[in-house]
C-alpha cells in the first residue's frame, strides 16, 4: 500500500482533494480528503471519506456513505486523545 496522505486526488480540473488520513480496514484502503478550490491554494469547507478500489491495474475512488462504516473509520481516523474530545 502506497502512503497517499497529503497527495491529490483529482477528479476533474474543477474537483480535487487532499488526503489528510489514511486507513485500512477489512483489507480495504480509505482516504480522510478535504475538497480544495480549483486553483489549488485553499481548502474547502466539504469532506469525505473515499474508499480505494482497484481494477484491470487502474485505481478508482468512491464515496463512502454507508453510517456504520463511516461511523468506525471516522472513530479510526480520529487520533486526538480523549481530552480534546
């Protein structure tokens, strides 16, 4: 597994992210992004956990909305201790 965080996911020229977090769970990866503006220079307000899939040797993005799943890697990907809760 290749380490992604802080790298680009580009969509499209209009929809990219940023990879704050990275994580495996049940053999799969999942990306903590950030939306940035199209220019690059800031970020957005808009989050999303995208999950990694790979097929035919090309990589492929989805959104993960799932509550449960969220719910655990949100949990995952949360590493402030119990006093910054």
């Amino acid at each position: 597994m290749e380490n992604r965080t802080n790298k680009l996911i580009k969509f499209s020229e209009d929809e990219k992210y940023f990879i704050l977090k990275q994580a495996i769970f049940k053999a799969n990866n999942y990306y903590l992004t950030v939306k940035i503006t199209p220019d690059g220079k800031e970020f957005t307000n808009e989050f999303a956990v995208l999950q990694e899939k790979e097929r035919d040797g090309k990589l492929y993005f989805s959104r993960v909305n799932d509550p449960k799943t969220l719910g655990i890697l949100l949990k995952y990907l949360d590493d402030r201790d119990d006093s910054e809760r």
